[in-house]
C-alpha cells in the first residue's frame, strides 16, 4: 500500500508533560525564552523591497517561515519561504478535513 494519504495505527504512548520534558532534556524554565527570542528574530525580518517603517514609526511585516529543527543535530534552521509555498498542500490538508468532516455527519 503505498497511498501518503492512509495510514494504520500501530500504537499511541502517552507521557506527562513534565515526564517528557525530562526525557528530551528540555529545561522547561527556558522554554518559553526560546519561543520569545524566535518570535523576536522572526519580527526583526525584513522582506526584500519592504519599506523600512511606516509613518507613525511602526514597522510593517509579512511573511512565511518554515522553521526546521534536524534530527540528529540540536540546532534549529529557520528559513523565510515565498508567501505562495505550500498553499497547494494546504488547500488538500482543507479539501481532506472537509471531506472527513462531511463522512463523519452522515454517520
């Protein structure tokens, strides 16, 4: 069966937060530092011909990012993506939800 869209659960472990948290190594006292200093990097970006403030000294911003984080290495990679990429897949995920969600009223 090599359909991408239909899978089979083979099985589901469940963990207490804290639990996990010890079992990665994250140090949940830092956690949400991590999330601001990517949201500060994110907002620090400017987009190639945006303009540089608006007049009332706010600057404007747009964009899409795919951040990554790559298995073997503890390093995340965070990468500005053209506001178009990945809307086709985007619109099957919507397209797949709606229909499940269409299979699942007429039961």
């Amino acid at each position: 069966m090599n359909d991408p869209f239909h899978h089979s659960l083979l099985s589901v472990q469940t963990y207490k937060t804290e639990e996990f948290a010890k079992q990665i190594g994250m140090n949940t006292s830092n956690a949400f530092g991590i999330v601001q200093a990517i949201v500060d990097l994110v907002m620090q970006y400017k987009a190639p011909g945006a303009e540089e403030e608006e007049e009332d000294g706010a600057s404007s911003f747009a964009g899409k990012f795919l951040l990554l984080k790559e298995p073997s290495k503890s390093m995340i990679r965070l990468y500005a993506v053209p506001w178009e990429e990945f809307e086709e897949s985007d619109e099957e995920e919507e397209e797949e939800l709606s229909d499940e969600e269409d299979e699942e009223e007429e039961l």
